[in-house]
C-alpha cells in the first residue's frame, strides 16, 4: 500500500517496511547439546495373535 500511495506522491522508504528481526523468518534455532534419553520408551510394534 505505500508503493501505491507513492506513486500518488508519498514519500515512504519500502526498505524500511518490516525491518525488526521478528518479522523475518531467517531464525536458526540450536540443537540441543543434551544426549537422549536412555530410560525414555520407545515405540514397539502392536502383538497380534
């Protein structure tokens, strides 16, 4: 919309539109350095008879 209200004469920078960091998706989010769990269940298949 401020492109368009420059071309009607505004004088909006679109460059700075949207700049703070929790706008843009470029996030990395670190592993987790904890080994698994050893005593966590792990899925088995169903028994069938």
């Amino acid at each position: 919309m401020l492109a368009v209200k420059n071309i009607l004469g505004a004088k909006h920078d679109l460059w700075e539109v949207n700049t703070e960091r929790s706008y843009h998706e470029e996030f990395t989010v670190e592993k987790p350095t904890t080994p698994p769990d050893e005593n966590r269940l792990e899925a088995t298949p169903a028994l069938t008879s």
